[in-house]
C-alpha cells in the first residue's frame, strides 16, 4: 500500500473545499486505511457484536463531514482531528442511546486513572462522564480539550496535534499535563 503524502491529501482537501466533488472521492481511498485504524482503536474495548464497527463508523463519520458545511480544511492533521472528533460524537451519541434505553444506573464520578481510554459497552456511563467532564474543559479552555480528544480518543501523535492546532510540540505536552490534572480533579470521587 502507497501512504499518500501530507501535501497530496492536504491538496485533495482544499480542492473538496473549493466545492470540487472529484477531489472527495480522490481523497477517501487515501485517507481510508488510517479512518479504519482510528476507528479500530476507538472500538478493540467494544463487544465483538456491537453494533458499531469500525467500517460503519467510519462511514457514518463521512456521511456528518459531508453533510455539513465543510470546514476550512488546514492540512492532513486538521482533516483527521476533525474526523477523530465526529467518531468520539457517534460513540457518545450512541452510549446515550444505550444508558436511555435502560432503567436506572445513575451516573457516578470516576477517578482518570481508572477509566480506559476506549469504554466498553458496559461502560457508556463512564463515557459520559467523561464526555461531560471535556465539555466542561473546553468550556474553561478549548485548546486542552482539543488536545485529549486528538491524543486520547483520535490517537494522534504529538506532532500531528501540534500540526492540527497550529502550536509547537512542547505545547501539545504541556497542555495534555494540564488537562489530564484537571480531568483527575473533576472526576475525582467526591469525599
């Protein structure tokens, strides 16, 4: 398999942007194989018969990108920060699903450190948690928000997050520090 360079798919993606349908289909089949890896990592907790795999969220994440106004694309890394973001929506979206289908089981706080990055379907409780504790983050500070998202949910690499937020590297460890401490004290178990 050929890895298409960042500038042939940052191309394809201003060209997607500038309202040329042929550079998304141009773009998909290059960018699908690290879309499938990203979603594997957000599912490999997952029950082998969810109902979600990896190929229907990486679609359903397609269809929202394109249904809605597309973004400014910025390069490779902003591309996949963005997609990293929808697949995160759809698994929260569908644990609320699952937590309003069942009676009771109020939601209880959880410590950082015993929370898995990816929850199983056992879980959706904890997702939320988590869930409701970036939102209340990037409601402090949208840019370590960001960073846990990318990093912790997308499985970017430092300097892909970097690259996608437009900071240095240094920044992008200094902030995950930051937020993980402040996601350690909102989630901490009340005395």
């Amino acid at each position: 398999m050929v890895i298409p360079g960042p500038d042939q798919v940052t191309r394809l993606l201003i060209d997607w942007q500038r309202g040329d349908k042929d550079a998304l289909d141009q773009l998909m089949p290059l960018v699908y194989h690290e879309l499938r890896k990203l979603a594997a990592g957000y599912l490999k907790n997952e029950r082998r018969d969810h109902t979600l795999q990896p190929t229907a969220l990486i679609h359903e994440a397609y269809l929202r990108m394109v249904e809605r106004e597309i973004p400014e694309w910025q390069n490779r890394a902003h591309f996949f920060g963005v997609a990293a973001r929808l697949m995160r929506q759809i698994l929260v979206d569908h644990a609320r699903t699952i937590k309003a289908s069942k009676r009771g089981g109020e939601q209880q706080k959880l410590s950082l450190e015993d929370a898995p990055p990816i929850f199983t379907h056992d879980d959706v409780g904890s997702l939320l948690i988590l869930d409701d504790a970036l939102r209340k983050l990037a409601a402090f500070d949208e840019r370590k928000a960001r960073v846990v998202e990318m990093r912790a949910f997308g499985g970017m690499s430092v300097e892909d997050t970097a690259l996608a937020l437009g900071v240095s590297a240094p920044t992008v460890k200094r902030d995950m520090r930051l937020a993980q401490a402040w996601l350690q004290r909102e989630l901490a178990p009340d005395p």
